[in-house]
C-alpha cells in the first residue's frame, strides 16, 4: 500500500508540472516566479538536510523528493512562459539571502535538524508574493486544480512520511496549500459579488 501512494504522489506532482506548463503556456495562470525559485532551492535543501541524518532514503520523505523535481519544472515553465510580473523583487532577494545564511548554518554547524526546520520556515514564507498578490487581486492567477492536487499529495504524505522532519514537511505543505486555497477561493468570491 506504502508503495501505490507513493506513485500517487508521484503522479499528482507530475500532473501539476503539466498542468502548470500548460497553463501558463495558455497565459491562463501567472504564479509568482519568486515563489516557485524559493520552492526549489528550499526543497532541496530540506530533501538534502533530512537525508544528512543518514538514517531515511529518499522514498521515506517522498513528497520532498517528488517536489524536488515539481519544483525544478515549474520554475523553468514560468521563466518560459511567466509573464514579467513574476519576477522577484527586493523583499525576494532578501529572502534568497536568509536561505543562503541558513546554508552556511548547515554547512559550518552540520546542524541538518535546525538547518531543516529553517528551511520549512523559509518555504513558509516563499508563500508570501503569491499571498500578497492574492490578497489584493481582483482575479485569481492560481490554479485551483494544481493547489488542490498539491494539498491532496500532501495529506498522503502526511501518514506515509518516515521521521519527524518528514512530516514536518507534509504538515506544512499541508496547511500551506490550505491556506491559499482558502484565499482563492476568497478572490473568487469577491470577483463573483462584484458581477452580481
């Protein structure tokens, strides 16, 4: 059973890098690129700090490991295809810095169990352009089908992971997508009030 979730995941993640493409090819969707860099420089920090302990493999920790290429493809589908306001900004370049200064962390301290939990946080806070983009659009730019299939993934991972920073990380991903599902579905509402 472990193993037929696993490909689950695997295939949610690869259906949202398809979608996502198609999408933005389409120019239906306009995720921030800034979030998606973040993504995948946090996620494979985390994949690389969880494995530091020596004692998980990448299949313990699957939805970081699924992620991981998710991450890659979406951020190169929106450089492609990504509108100019995606690109990142000051505050994106300051938050590039604190990961850099959470590597150096791990590196000088082999600290991998901070080092990860930084990471979590930092990906916490990679939400924060397409927060701050949702929160005062009048049209929603995400998609509520790849949120939605990142939130299902999540909550697989959530009872397959191995180890505490594993389900650190599916909890996370957990609430996160949650809670900009619910801020979609908050733009959606006022674009539908101001129709009527």
């Amino acid at each position: 059973m472990k193993n037929f979730l696993s490909i689950v995941i695997v295939l949610i993640n690869l259906s949202v890098v398809f979608n996502n493409c198609w999408l933005l090819y389409k120019k239906q969707i306009q995720p921030a690129l800034a979030m998606w860099i973040f993504f995948t420089i946090a996620v494979i920090c985390s994949l690389s700090t969880y494995l530091a302990s020596g004692a998980y493999s990448i299949f313990d920790n699957i939805l970081n490991t699924a992620d991981v290429f998710m991450c890659v493809a979406c951020t190169l589908g929106i450089v492609i295809w990504g509108d100019k306001s995606t690109r990142p900004n000051r505050f994106d370049q300051f938050l590039f810095s604190v990961v850099v200064l959470i590597l150096l962390f791990w590196w000088f301290s082999g600290n991998y169990l901070l080092s990860n939990l930084a990471l979590q946080s930092i990906i916490v806070i990679a939400y924060l352009p397409v927060v701050t983009r949702l929160w005062s659009a009048s049209e929603n730019s995400e998609s509520f089908w790849v949120w939605g299939a990142l939130f299902i993934a999540a909550a697989i991972a959530l009872f397959l992971s191995e180890g505490m920073l594993a389900k650190i990380y599916a909890l996370r991903a957990l609430l996160c997508t949650f809670g900009l599902i619910l801020l979609m579905l908050k733009v959606e509402w006022q674009r539908r009030k101001q129709v009527v």
